[in-house]
C-alpha cells in the first residue's frame, strides 16, 4: 500500500461514521464511503500535500452523496408493495433506544443542509472551519446552520412543535 493510501486509511473510520448518520441505511453507507475512497485513491494528484486530508476526503464524500441525491429526485426508485413490509422499523421496547430514536426522528426533521453541518461538527468532531470547507460554504453559515439545527432538536426533544425553517 502507498503512504497516500496509508493515511486514507486512517480516515475510514469517521467516514463511515459520516455516510451511516447522513444515509441512515449501513449497505449504502459503505458504498457511498467505497465510492468515496476510490474517487480518492484515482485522484490522489490532486491532494496539495500539507493540507487537510480528512476534510479534503469528507468532501469528496459529501459531493458524491449530493450527487446520489440529484440523480435520486430526477429518477426516483420505485419499492414493490410487498418489499414494503420489510423496510418499517420496530420501536424498541428500552428507554436508552426510546432517546435515540427521538433524537433519529429529531435529525431526520431537519432540513438536510442543518443536519450535515450537526452530523459532521457534533459526530465527527470537525471544526467550523472544516465544515465550512467540507460544504464549500462560509463559516458563518456553518455556525447559523448548527446554531438553528441545535435549537430545532431541543423542541423536538422537548416535545415541542420545532420551528424549522428551509435553508436557501
């Protein structure tokens, strides 16, 4: 294996973390983190060394799930009625699983430009910086994004109506 290869492989980790909170689905997070870690590996020319790998991988990571995402709403998958019953998701019975499918349902209320911004600074630890770089969008709107997704979670949890509103 190469060094380039060598340090990717140290970022894997967070990745996948990543992919399974933004796609809520294990198969297609491990291929949205494949797909991202060949995209890399074929590009590795393109990396300036001495600057941030991990946000440099996140990314490509993000861009291609954005990607997945524009191709889905243009042709949408279509689920025959019988595989139906098969995708509904049982509450579990315990307190601790009770919170975290609210806070499941809290995430997934969000409008998704507030949930990545949440995912990638409360999940994956990345400064505002680096989300800002991750998301190529300004550090001020990073800072907003969490500041209104946090507040929207807070209601949920609480019970009460969230005042969401859409990010343009």
């Amino acid at each position: 294996m190469t060094e380039f290869g060598a340090e990717i492989e140290q970022h894997i980790g967070p990745l996948r973390r990543y992919a399974r909170a933004l796609l809520r689905d294990r198969t297609d997070a491990d291929d949205l983190v494949q797909d991202a870690l060949a995209r890399a590996l074929s590009r590795s020319d393109r990396f300036q060394p001495g600057t941030n790998l991990r946000a440099w991988l996140f990314t490509i990571l993000h861009n291609l799930h954005a990607n997945h995402v524009r191709r889905k709403v243009t042709a949408p998958t279509v689920t025959p009625v019988g595989d139906a019953a098969l995708h509904v998701a049982t509450p579990a019975g315990q307190d601790d699983h009770m919170e975290l499918r609210d806070m499941a349902r809290g995430l997934a209320l969000l409008p998704p430009e507030q949930r990545q911004v949440l995912l990638l600074v409360a999940l994956e630890g990345l400064r505002y910086e680096e989300v800002a770089t991750v998301l190529g969008i300004p550090v001020g709107t990073v800072m907003s994004r969490l500041s209104r997704a946090r507040e929207a979670l807070r209601q949920h949890l609480a019970g009460e109506a969230p005042r969401l509103r859409r990010v343009k």
